[in-house]
C-alpha cells in the first residue's frame, strides 16, 4: 500500500490489490466461521489507519470508480429481499425500532457533545445527521438474518425485514435532514438541485 501512486496503470494495479485483500479477508472469515462482513471492514479499519494521508487519498479516488455499481448491485439485492407483510406483521416492532434508533442517535450525540463542550450549533444540530443509514446495516441484518434462521426462522424474518423497512424509512429523510441541518447550522447554503 505504500506504494499506491496516481499513475493510471498504477491505480488498476492498486484497485486489484485491494480487491484481493477484501477477498482474501472475506474467505478466511468464512473458512474460520467469523463474520464475513465485520472481517473486511476491519481490515480496511486497519489499513486507512496505518498508511499515510497521501496514500489514503489516492486509495480513495481509486476505489472511487469502482464503487457506484457496487453498490447499485448491494442495494438491490438487499431491497429484493425486503418483505413489507413482514414488516407490516411487526409494525408495532418496527416503530419500536425506529423511535429507539432516533432517541438513541439524538440523545448519544447530545450528551457527546455535551461532555466534549462543543459548539452550540454541534449540540442542535449534529444527531439529526447521524440518522441515515445504509451499507452496514443491511449486512449487519443479513449477518443477523443468517445466525438466527439456524435457530428460529420466524424470528429472523422479522430481524432482517425490520431492519430493511428502517433503512427504507432513515434513507428517505436521512439526507433531507443532514442538508436542513447543515443549512441551520450556517455550515452551508441552500442550493436547490
């Protein structure tokens, strides 16, 4: 990684090698009945922290590319498997889950940044732009999905599903708030697009 450079035959090479470590990371995860989302993430946990800022955006751009249709590919798959009579079924769980997650966001970054001292404008305005959510909660839900079906599959349905319509629910007005929030907080202007 050391040796990641801006070069444009370099880049396939780096996009290769990183490839093959979120590969290798996810097969030994499997061979060793560990988690085969978490074993990646954490690699790449490591990895950002132990090269330098330079390295890291280069890394960056070169994943850059590479990432849209992935996640295009994620995020269908993981909607495909969204069940709404389920969801319907746990309705009462769902809102359950909803309102805890948004309390638990809201309350967590006030008394953060309650304790940290920070800015006025943190405290109002920061949890409303931690509640989007996406990537890891979908394969936490699958992780989750696959460990309780071996034990109990109504349970699981219900896990996954509720976890799936919350996503659905936080990425509709996740960013909306993020974009009001920052606006409010004078940390940008308002650009309609």
């Amino acid at each position: 990684m050391k040796h990641i450079s801006i070069n444009d035959e370099q880049s396939e090479k780096d996009l290769t090698l990183i490839l093959i470590t979120i590969l290798l990371a996810t097969g030994i995860a499997m061979f060793l009945e560990s988690s085969p989302i978490l074993t990646p993430m954490m690699a790449g946990a490591v990895v950002t922290n132990m090269i330098n800022k330079e390295t890291y955006k280069v890394e960056d751009n070169t994943i850059r590319s590479f990432i849209p249709p992935l996640m295009i590919v994620f995020f269908t798959l993981a909607g495909t498997q969204l069940q709404f009579k389920v969801v319907f079924a746990a309705g009462v769980l769902g809102a359950v889950y909803i309102i805890s997650r948004t309390i638990g966001k809201l309350g967590g970054s006030l008394a953060g940044t309650y304790l940290t001292k920070s800015s006025t404008n943190l405290k109002k305005y920061l949890g409303f732009t931690l509640l989007s959510q996406s990537g890891v909660a979908i394969g936490l839900s699958v992780a989750a999905y696959n460990s309780i079906s071996l034990l109990n599959m109504e349970y699981a349905l219900i896990i996954k599903n509720v976890v799936l319509a919350s996503i659905l629910f936080f990425e509709l007005i996740g960013p909306t708030l993020v974009k009001i929030s920052l606006c409010k907080a004078k940390e940008i202007k308002w650009v309609w697009n």
